[in-house]
C-alpha cells in the first residue's frame, strides 16, 4: 500500500484502450496514466485529449465489470521525467463515470 492507495491492477486491457494502473483508496477508483518521457513538461503534454477518451472508456469498461454503486472514480497521471521526482497530478481530467 502507497500512501493509503491498494494496488488492483496494472496494464488493465480491454477492447477500447488500456489502464497503466488501477488503485483503490477509500470508496475511490484511481486510474493511473504513467507518462516516462526526457522531461515531466514533455511526459505530461504527451496525454493527448484522444488518450484521455481511450482511457475514460476503459475505466467504464472495468466499472462496468467491477464498479459497485458507492465508488467514485479519479483520473489521473503520473509523470516521469529526466532526474525529477515523478510528479502525481490527482484528477487530471474530468471523471464523471
């Protein structure tokens, strides 16, 4: 467990896109796009808005599969740059499932 998180899955597939990481805290589902680039500018530009969709259809994909009623969903991205610390940007875009 990572700071309160609990792992439930990495590389989550589905015929729509892929999840890098899903973590449990609390009531809340967190999909985790990881973005490892020179800089952690150049990792978190590298999230395109046609990414971001891809992703938001897999996490309906698993709350279809796996969701119960009370959960709430966050997306969000951690990036990996050059010698920094990666950088954890909570709800990274909108999350409405």
């Amino acid at each position: 467990m990572i700071k309160g998180y609990r792992f439930i899955a990495s590389r989550y597939k589905t015929p729509v896109g892929e999840i890098d990481l899903i973590m449990k805290r609390g009531r809340m589902i967190v999909f985790i796009e990881v973005k490892a680039r020179q800089t952690q500018r150049s990792a978190l530009e590298s999230v395109t808005q046609r990414q971001k969709s891809r992703i938001f259809r897999a996490g309906e994909h698993w709350q279809s599969r796996f969701g119960a009623p009370d959960q709430i969903y966050r997306f969000d991205v951690v990036a990996v740059g050059g010698l920094q610390m990666p950088k954890h940007i909570k709800n990274a875009w909108d999350s409405r499932l």
